[in-house]
C-alpha cells in the first residue's frame, strides 16, 4: 500500500476533534474536485417541477432587493429548445436605482428521476438608459463548446462542489455547499434550515453567497434578501416599492466555541473571564459583513455580545 500524503495522515489523526469547521477540513476541501460532467443522455427532462430548494412551475416569482437594487425571478410558460432538450425559461430582471440594468433569460429542467435541476445557458440584455447596450455572459449548450451545468442538485449534502455553467471563456460558474443549517432573518418573516452555497469562478476572483429556503428557492443572494414571492405571476414593468428594512436582514448559523476566531474568544476571554457562554451564532449581515453573536451569563445576568471575525466589538450590553 504506498503510503499517506503526510497532511491527509495529520488530518486523520485529527478529524474527530476538527470536524466541521477544522483546518482538516478546509485543506481537503481545497483539493476536492469540481464536478463539470453529469449524466444528462441518462435524465428525464421536465419544464416543470421542484426539488427541496428549487422550483420550476410555469408562474412562480421571488422578488429580491437591497437598498438599491431589486431583482424579479419568474418561471414563464415559456419553453425553449436547446441542443435537443426542451427547457423552461426562468427571467431574470434587475432594476437599479429605479432603472432598468438587465434583463436575462435561464434555460432549465429538473430531471424526472433523481430531481437534479440543470441549467442549459442564458441570453443576457444588458441596459443603459432604456436602450440594450451588450449581451455580457450570453451563452448555450452545444454552442462555441458549452454544455449544461448543474444549479441545483435533488439531493444536496455539505462539501458538493459542481459547475453550474460550462462555457469557456465566459461562463464558468460553480458552486460549494458549504453549510445546510442557516437561519435567514427577512423582513416579516424567518427561513430555517436554509442551504448556504458559495458560489466562484476560475475566469475571475470573485465570491458570491446564496442561500435557499426549503420549498421557496432563492432567499438571500449577497445583501439582496427576498421581500415577496408569490405564484401565477408575470415580470413586472418597473421595480415596487419595498417598505421593509432589507438592510436589517442577517442570515445566521449556531457554532461551537472551536469554530470561534481566535480573535473573538480572546475577546471574550478579556470582557467576561469569568463568563459561561451559553449560545454562540455566526451572523452575515444583508451588507456582507460577518458578525459573532454570544449569549454569555456572568452571575446570573446576560451579556449579548458581537465581534467581528477580527476581533472588534459591536455591542457588549446586559440586558
């Protein structure tokens, strides 16, 4: 038997003290490889359907807004055809400041037997001042070399890492599960046991996190967060208006004392020495911003407490 890579034997050793969250983890997380080919000649396409976190039925819409922006998702009943497949097409429009920015259509179907949904490719409009001006990230399957990708799959677990476009040279979307336990706080209303996705791309260094709701879909997508949703809906002609805070929205997630940053537990080994903490929650604020959030007793009182990453207090009040 040749013998263990040295970091995987260490990680080993380990991996019952570190699970979730550990360096072991991480380090075989980054060698993990992308899944770029998936057994489409093997699936029954449907136009309409759902799985856990993703819904394609004809009529169903998400509205989702920032301070600024606000993006209108909607399954049409429209169908089209790409490289033999019949697909559904999802529209996609973004209004910013009131204005219109971009327009795009989405090419999907979820597969009859295991509940995968895929995504065939997109055209894009892009916007300036009511006139198109570019088709930035256009693309489809069976065209220049591009192939379908995987958006959601129908049965999803935390370390799943796919493609979700494959369209070199100008779309090469992927995506990370990389928790299935989060806890989105939107205006009016609290989604549990939201899937947290990363989503990156080899053409350029950006990161990008969703989350999604169970039954709902697209809930949080970096500082956007979902005002309505409904069904037997068609894209609006203009943007509505959001009276809710979605500045006040946070999606959050309870953590153990090992997964705290070393600067916050010495944080809070300096303000409460002496402290029991009882709940510790890593929060991502609808600005992008990470926050520790404790619950910490000393003599029978409460503290709440909140530290970023780096070890900056936000609040240390008794209630």
């Amino acid at each position: 038997m040749d013998k263990l890579n040295p970091l995987l034997a260490a990680c080993f050793v380990l991996a019952w003290a570190w699970i979730g969250g550990g360096w072991c983890a991480e380090e075989q997380a980054k060698d993990r490889p992308w899944q770029d080919t998936f057994e489409l000649d093997k699936c029954t396409h449907l136009t309409t359907g759902k799985n856990r976190f993703f819904i394609l039925e004809p009529g169903y819409q998400i509205v989702l807004a920032s301070k600024t922006v606000q993006v209108f998702i909607t399954v049409l009943q429209e169908t089209v055809k790409i490289n033999g497949i019949e697909t559904r097409v999802i529209e996609e429009r973004e209004f910013g400041n009131g204005k219109l920015k971009e327009v795009s259509r989405n090419f999907y179907t979820i597969c009859k037997e295991h509940g995968d949904v895929f995504y065939h490719g997109e055209d894009v409009d892009d916007y300036e001042d009511g006139k198109v001006v570019g088709h930035g990230g256009t693309w489809r399957a069976g065209v220049d070399g591009a192939r379908a990708g995987l958006m959601m799959p129908g049965k999803t677990a935390v370390g799943l890492r796919h493609y979700q476009e494959i369209a070199p040279k100008v779309a090469m979307d992927r995506a990370e599960i990389v928790e299935d336990d989060v806890t989105l706080e939107a205006p009016g209303k609290k989604y549990t046991h939201c899937l947290k996705v990363l989503e990156t791309t080899p053409l350029e260094a950006t990161k990008s996190i969703k989350l999604y709701a169970p039954e709902v879909g697209l809930v949080f997508d970096d500082g956007m967060v979902i005002v309505d949703r409904g069904s037997d809906r068609t894209p609006p002609k203009g943007p509505i208006e959001v009276k809710a805070d979605v500045g006040g929205a946070y999606a959050e997630v309870e953590v153990s004392k090992k997964d705290m940053p070393e600067a916050v537990a010495e944080v809070v080994g300096k303000l409460h020495p002496k402290g029991e903490i009882r709940e510790i929650k890593r929060e991502t604020r609808a600005d992008g911003q990470t926050v520790y959030a404790l619950e910490i007793l000393v003599g029978g009182e409460q503290y709440d407490l909140e530290v970023t990453p780096e070890g900056k207090v936000l609040r240390n009040k008794k209630e």
